[in-house]
C-alpha cells in the first residue's frame, strides 16, 4: 500500500533567509526533493535539481562562475535556467540536457521555492509575513533544522496552552493553559484567538512592558496552508482597552513562523520576532531574538522527542482535547491541500 504524501506540492515553502542565498551555491532538501540556490549576477536567484544530467552527482559539489554551475564529475555546464550549454569533448550538445529549475520568489526577507507544477505557481499565493519587512516594526530571527514532521511543529503553534508547562520560566503561566480561546477557520486559514484578562503578566512580558499591576493579554494565532503560522501576541496594562482595540498602553509582538519540510520526518523552522516598540534599539533586537531563540529550543527537544516517540509507536493515534481545535483545523486544511493534487493522480490510475 502506498504511504499517502505528508506535505502538498504546490505551495510555496521558504527554502531561506534572503542573505543565505550568494553568489555561491547552497544545498537544500524541500519536500524530499534537493535543490541547489545561487544568486546570479543581476541579484535574480537561481533553483536547480540538485544532481546533473549525466550522473547524477549532486551539482551543489561544482563550482559557479559566471552564473553557470560546472558539474564537478566531468565538466558539464549548466545555465541559471537549468539548460546545459556545454559538454566536454563534443561540439553538438544532446538536445535532452536540462535539469529541473524551480521558482522562486523572494519576499518577506525569505526565498520562498515552489516545488510543485511550475504552471500554478502564482506569486500572490505567498504567505503574508510583511511584519519582517515593514517599517513600523523591527526584529529578527533564526532558522532552527528540527528532526520531526513538520506538521508537529504547526501542532505545536496553533496550541499555545503547552507554554504553561514547556515555557514556565519566561513565557508560560497558569492563565495560557485555563483560559477560554475560540478557533476558526477557511478554505486556507484557520485562527485561534485567547484573551486572558486581568492576569499577573509572565515574566518576559513583564520585562517588556515595564509596568507594574495586571495585564490584559491576548495570543491571536493565525495559520495559512500549509504550514505560515502569524501569531500576533502581547500585553497591556488592565482596563486600557486592549480587548477593545486600544492597543496603545501596552506591548506588541508578532512571531512569524513558516515551516518547510525537509523529509518526511524532518523539516527547517523560520522564524522571527517583530514589534513595534523601541524600533531602534539594535540591542532589544538582539536580545529578544536569543531569548526567544531559548524558548524555541525548549519547543525543538520536545519535537524532536515526541517524533522519537511515535516512530517507536507507529500504531499508535493521537487523541484530542478541546484545546487541539486549530491544529486541527490546521491538519485539515493540509490534507485538502493534499488529495486537491492526489486525486487527479488516482483517477488517472483507474
């Protein structure tokens, strides 16, 4: 029986940061397929089957010039476009000499690749993540390369209740885990709202906002097939107006995450922190991408763990609780996104 596909195709991934991809060639595995990145001269990036035409060795192992790759194993060149424009020790070049060239599109201080049918790659279907380029907000981030299904980690977004117990020093309290959230959902998006009023703030966001007395805190989680969760958070001073739009007494961050699957049980994990305060501090920058970057790694052993866990248990299901609706939902809109591609192939089949 044929393992169903654990990711779609046609989507778009982020492959990498927009200063990863030079004028050198860099390696990356994107839905089980491997690419090789380079920038070409006129700053366009470039996306090729990472293995030659010939033999199949891995052209990320050759060498760029002159915005053509030289296979490393016997000479072969091949163009930004996958063509190859020579052959050693002949004159007329086979006709069939390509490999595979993927687009790209570079936005959100991403590069984003579309694995899938090159025909629908439409640019409009890039996942909004603007905060990570927009004026009004500063930040930064990481990438992190977690060794589990990527579906595990928008699990892991899309229910926030698990920073009571995973985060408890810096993020977490007892009010994420008890209080009341409504989940959503469309044809691509699927949200979770949680309000929690009149709380003592956790001690990250005390720090941020620099205030004494309770706070009114809100997680609005938003997620974008496949797998772009938004997650607009923060904290103000109690009876100020934040859960009625008043935003202006109080701190606000928004952490962009976009994953991309590597295998199918493993996946790299973008991420940044923007806000909206303090622009110009460079070291609050700093600072909060390390802090957050040791909350995530709290997040990534248990990942790492719980995949550990269920390629021990393969029989084994999840079971859910209430507070699972938007990653469920999440799943859900994954799968759709999923058998949308399968099914012409299984009909074709029949």
């Amino acid at each position: 029986m044929t393992k169903a596909p654990a990711f779609p195709l046609n989507a778009w991934y982020v492959a990498a940061w927009d200063y990863e991809i030079k004028n050198e060639l860099l390696a990356r595995t994107v839905c089980n397929k491997k690419i090789v990145f380079f920038r070409k001269s006129d700053k366009s990036i470039a996306a090729l089957e990472d293995a030659c035409w010939h033999r199949l060795l891995p052209l990320s192992m050759g060498e760029l010039k002159n915005d053509e790759i030289t296979c490393r194993y016997h000479g072969l060149r091949f163009n930004g476009s996958g063509r190859c424009t020579h052959m050693p020790s002949q004159d007329q070049l086979n006709p069939s000499a390509q490999v595979r060239s993927y687009p790209t599109v570079e936005r959100h201080r991403f590069v984003w690749v579309w694995p899938g049918d090159p025909a629908l790659a439409d640019p409009s279907l890039v996942p909004d993540l603007h905060w990570n380029q927009d004026p009004d907000w500063a930040g930064d981030g990481k990438t992190i390369f977690v060794k589990c299904d990527y579906r595990l980690v928008v699990d892991n977004l899309m229910d926030l209740t698990h920073e009571t117990f995973v985060h408890a020093s810096s993020i977490g309290n007892a009010a994420v885990a008890e209080s009341p959230f409504v989940a959503t959902h469309g044809d691509r998006f699927a949200t979770v709202t949680r309000w929690m009023k009149d709380i003592d703030a956790p001690p990250f966001w005390r720090g941020q906002l620099g205030k004494p007395g309770n706070v009114d805190r809100w997680q609005i989680i938003r997620f974008e097939a496949p797998c772009t969760v938004a997650i607009d958070v923060g904290v103000a001073p109690t009876g100020t107006g934040a859960p009625e739009g008043d935003r202006s007494q109080g701190v606000n961050n928004f952490i962009l995450n976009t994953i991309t699957p590597s295998t199918d049980n493993t996946c790299m994990y973008f991420w940044a922190n923007a806000r909206n305060y303090r622009k110009d501090d460079q070291t609050l920058t700093t600072q909060l991408r390390e802090g957050v970057s040791s909350i995530f790694r709290e997040d990534e052993i248990v990942l790492e763990r719980q995949q550990q866990a269920m390629e021990e248990h393969p029989d084994r299901i999840f079971y859910n609780l209430n507070i699972d609706a938007g990653s469920m939902w999440a799943r859900r809109l994954i799968d759709q996104m999923i058998a949308k591609e399968t099914r012409p192939k299984l009909q074709a089949a029949e």
